[in-house]
C-alpha cells in the first residue's frame, strides 16, 4: 500500500518544520496560527500551512477535526493552542535537533 505524501512528508520533516492543517475561513485555524506566529518566529521555526480541502485523503483524515498542527513529525495541537505547551514543544524539538547534530557529526568521524 502506497503511502500518502503528506505522510511521506511528515516523516521526513526537521524538527522546527510546523505544518499547519486547516481550510480557508475556518475561525480556529485562524485564530491557532495567530496564537503561534510569533512562536515560530522566536524559534526561527519554518510554517507549512496546508489547505486540506485540495486533497480528498486529507479532507477524510481530518474533516472539520481541524486545526491540526504538527512540530516535525510530532502531534502538537488540536482544534486550539495552548501557547505555553507549544512553546514548551518548540523547545523540546529545539533541543533534541541541537543534541541530534553532535551525535550524527561523532558517528561520522568514528
């Protein structure tokens, strides 16, 4: 069975990679990515807003089940933010990339 791309995506995305599920004129996923942009910019953490209406699998994963927001490829909100978790959840994701880097460069060298 064939993978979805947005699975293959997740999977493949950096630890600061937010991706952001929703739909024009959904008033949660506005008022979430409001909540988390000034996050992201203090995290210097990349946003990938997706439009699950242009995508049939999508749009049966999540249906109004929406705002989703993932940090990498992680489950980190549902429906609204709690900003003091997501900022505890960029930090965590932050700090396993930064203690992730030395160990890839030791394995490397060994």
């Amino acid at each position: 069975m064939n993978e979805h791309s947005e699975e293959v995506r997740l999977a493949a995305a950096q630890a600061l990679d937010v991706t952001l599920y929703s739909r024009p004129g959904c008033h949660l996923c506005e008022a979430a990515k409001a909540a988390i942009d000034p996050l992201l910019a203090e995290f210097g953490a990349a946003l990938r807003e997706v439009n699950i209406d242009l995508d049939p699998v999508l749009v049966e994963r999540y249906g109004w089940d929406i705002p989703v927001i993932f940090i990498g490829n992680r489950k980190a909100a549902k429906h609204k933010v709690n900003v003091k978790q997501f900022r505890r959840q960029l930090q965590e994701a932050k700090n396993g990339a930064a203690e992730g880097a030395p160990e890839k460069a030791r394995k490397k060298g060994a």
